[in-house]
C-alpha cells in the first residue's frame, strides 16, 4: 500500500491558526463508515448521535509545557529542545534544534537553575538529554517552558488552558489530544444526563505526533511507543457496553489506539486494567475489536492519523469526506473542525 495513497491538496488558509472562543461551536463532519453518507452539522448537535448505553472513551493525558529556549554553553548559539518522553533520573527523550549542532556531550544552558546535558544520538534531531536544576523540576518547567503546538500553527497562544482538554488531568504529554478540546464541561453533562457512560484512558502523546512518514510503503512504517494506562473501572465499563449491546465510542485517536492496544493484549476476551507501551499502527485492513465509533479533527496528508480513519471508514469515505470538508471550508488540524464516524 503506498503512503502517496493517502495525500491530497489542502489550502494552508483551511489550517486552524487559533481555537475557537467557544470550545463546543465548531463545526461537525457525520461520516457514515459503512455508507460513506455525509451529514454537515455543529458539535452541540453530536449528542443526537449517541444512545443511551454508549460509552465515550476520553484520554485525559495532560500537556506539559515541552518547549525550552537556551543557549549551547560553549558558544552561546540558541538551541530549542521539545521534551517527549521522561525516561526517569532525570533523563529525557527529547527532540532538538538546531540537530546539527547539538551533539553528545554538549550542554545547553536555559537559565541559572537549569540546563541539560546531551547523553545519547538518535536520527532525525532525536537525543536524549539528562537534565541539572535546583528545586524542583515541575515547578521549573512550568516557568520555563512553552506550550508545544505543532509547527503548523504560527500564532501565539494567549490562554495555555485552551490547548488543554477540559478533563485533563495526567501530566505527560507532548501534545494534545485534540479530538477531546471541542468539550466542555455543560456539553459532557448533557452527555451524561442522556444515558451515556463516559470513561477515561490516558495515552501520553509523544513523538510519533512529530514525525511525519519517511517510507513510500505503509507497512514499512514503524510507530513510536506511548505510554497508556486503561484503569479496571474502565475496563468494566466497556464490558458491560459491549454486553449489553452499546457502542463504544473514542474520542480521538489516541483513545481508538489505546482501546484497541488493550483488546489485543487480552486476545478478544474480557478487557483487564492494563498498562505500558504501545507502538500499535491501525491503518485499512485492520479488524476494530473495541471501537465502533470514533471522534476526530481532521489531519495531515499522507499522516499515520488519515490511514487510522481510513481504517474504520474506509480509504474511499475518507478522502471523499475530506474533499468535501475542503470544498466547505471546514477548519483543519489541532485547532480545527471535528468530524464523527459512526
């Protein structure tokens, strides 16, 4: 299957550069995946869609501000780093700026209490850096650091809550999940009040959001690993849906991946509170043993996030979906539109 399968044009002026002042009033895209019908709609109207019984899965991760400015120690040129993965003892996965430049051993200075000491290599600006500080790292970061938004997004950000879901609340991430930010705490009531169970995973997103593909093959990609963690009230939840014959329905891909790494560890049977690492990779052949329905922004050409949708709905829905969501002007990406799969 070839990556190009999965492109198409988009205007760079469709490509959300702020979020709406009302989280809930974008607009909704209903995809029927086994029709392809499409429906234009605004996601206050997305509580139409659910049934007594259903479950909505949210990832409740949240973004730590991953962005640090400094300066290499030796010449004073600036360096950026973007923290992906606490590896522990202080040590960090990171990405790096400039790469070329930032090589084992050199040390980057970000202020009196804190600077990083570069340990190890990994290509395409990957390294992994140990950090020195006084107090307390946290407390540092939350200081010093910036909020991580995509390098699609030239705006600054004024409220950095607003890059955060509303039920976020598991420090971890590199990003967010952005399904989750047209939800707000009334509309998730109204939800609530409909019958509908809401249950929460939590999927750190890490590098695998910044990494574009490098293979012409589909097959030949290879994921990244995230953390997740699936609690067993959970896990009893989404059994007792699937028992009683409800749907269970991811909010974002990274609930859609977390569910359906746990329903492969546990082989089709019952769901168990699990935790670990998943490098799972859903794209069209791939048989859904937990999700029915899926919530989602709209992503970029040729992206990992386009063959995971492709995968429920089919490549075919998809692309049409997409091309009439451009012909409408819908907004794109992080801060854009959303669309349902159902």
């Amino acid at each position: 299957m070839n990556v190009d399968a999965y492109d198409f044009h988009l205007p760079e002026e469709l490509i959300a550069q702020t979020p709406l002042s009302d989280r809930s009033s974008s607009r909704l895209l209903l995809v029927n995946k086994e029709g392809g019908e499409l429906a234009h709609r605004h996601f206050t109207d997305i509580t139409n869609y659910f049934q007594p019984g259903d479950t909505l899965v949210l990832n409740d991760t949240r973004v730590i501000p991953a962005r640090l400015f400094g300066a290499k120690e030796d010449t004073g040129a600036k360096a950026e780093v973007l923290l992906l993965k606490n590896l522990g003892d202080d040590r960090w996965e990171a990405l790096v700026k400039p790469g070329k430049k930032l090589k084992t051993g050199a040390v980057i200075i970000f202020s009196d209490e804190l600077r990083a000491v570069i340990e190890d290599e990994a290509d395409m600006g990957g390294r992994t850096l140990r950090f020195i500080y006084q107090g307390i790292f946290q407390e540092i970061l939350d200081r010093l650091g910036t909020m991580p938004l995509p390098p699609y997004i030239k705006e600054t950000l004024d409220d950095r809550e607003r890059y955060q879901t509303v039920y976020a609340k598991h420090e971890g991430s590199a990003a967010a999940p952005t399904a989750g930010l047209h939800f707000t705490k009334e509309l998730l009531d109204q939800i609530e009040a409909k019958g509908v169970n809401i249950a929460y995973i939590t999927l750190h997103v890490g590098l695998g959001t910044f990494r574009p593909m490098s293979v012409e093959k589909v097959e030949e990609h290879v994921m990244h690993s995230e953390y997740f963690v699936m609690s067993q009230e959970t896990a009893d939840t989404i059994n007792a849906t699937k028992e009683q014959g409800g749907r269970i329905i991811a909010v974002g891909t990274t609930s859609c991946r977390t569910l359906e790494t746990v329903g492969r560890q546990c082989e089709g049977g019952p769901l168990v509170e699990c935790s670990g690492w998943t490098d799972i990779f859903i794209y069209p052949g791939y048989k859904f043993s937990v999700v029915n329905a899926l919530i989602t922004n709209f992503h970029l050409p040729k992206s990992t996030l386009v063959m995971l949708v492709s995968a429920l709905a089919g490549r075919e829905h998809i692309l049409a979906a997409y091309e009439e969501a451009i012909e409408q002007k819908y907004r794109f990406f992080s801060f854009g539109d959303a669309m349902f799969i159902y």
